[in-house]
C-alpha cells in the first residue's frame, strides 16, 4: 500500500482534547478503511504566517499511515466537510522517516539552546545598540554626508 502524510491545521480556540479527538476520527478513518497509521504528531498550537479565517494561530497535527487510495480519499472529505480543521495537506510519501519528525527536532534543538546565555554563542549586540564588529559612527559624521 502507498504511504502518506496528513497534515491538518485545526482553530487555535480549540481545547488540546479537542484537536486530540480530530486526531483520533482521523485515525478511525484510515484504520476503518483497512489502512495502518505509523505515527501521529501534534506539534502545538503555532502562528500562521498569515490570518485564516480569522485565525491568527493553529493547532498543527500530522499523522503517517499507509493506505488504500479510497481511504485517503474519504479522510479528505472528511477533514474538509469538519468546521474546526482550517486547512488540510495529504502528500504521497516514498517511505516515513524514523524517528521525529523535522518539526518536534527543531522544538527539542531550541529547548537545548536556552542555556546559551543572554546573547548566545554568536555575536551580538554591544550596550549602546550597536554591533560590536564595526566601529561606532557619530551623529554628527552622519549628518555631514547627507547634506
């Protein structure tokens, strides 16, 4: 059987539980259709780069399961006809990767930086606002090369 990803992006006034119960009738889809689901991810309520329906936030869920096309086709009507899901993805995948996903590594990578200090490894910004690494300009230089 083919694999696939789905991912759904739920109403950020929904309950944890909530998005937890759109997962699991998504689940019951797939498995109801003779499919087998691999992995189910919630990455967490997270902004939208843009507003959807008035939305400014989502829930974001992503589940990876093998399935007869049929199923992938009425999970998808599903997710559409349900009020609560803002948008939806289905991608035909070559295999499933092992272990998390990109999105919670990337969680788990920020959680390790924390204890960087207040700057960081990098280089940053000295007191006055400027950057360390160029010499500091007076105003009044500036001024002279505008007029």
């Amino acid at each position: 059987m083919p694999l696939y990803e789905h991912v759904f992006l739920a109403r950020q006034d929904l309950a944890q539980a909530q998005v937890d119960a759109l997962a699991a009738t998504a689940v019951q889809i797939i498995e109801s259709g003779n499919g087998k689901v691999v992995k189910t991810e919630s990455w967490g309520l997270r902004s939208l780069a843009y507003k959807i329906a008035k939305n400014r936030k989502a829930h974001y869920v992503m589940i990876e399961f093998d399935a007869p096309g049929d199923v992938v086709a009425e999970l998808e009507r599903q997710t559409q006809i349900n009020e609560d899901v803002l948008r939806y993805m289905t991608t035909r995948v070559d295999s499933h990767e092992a272990g998390p996903s990109v999105m919670m590594r990337k969680s788990e990578r920020s959680e390790r930086r924390g204890d960087r200090g207040e700057r960081g490894e990098r280089g940053g910004r000295d007191d006055r606002g400027g950057r360390e690494d160029r010499p500091r300009r007076d105003r009044d230089d500036s001024n002279a090369n505008a007029a």
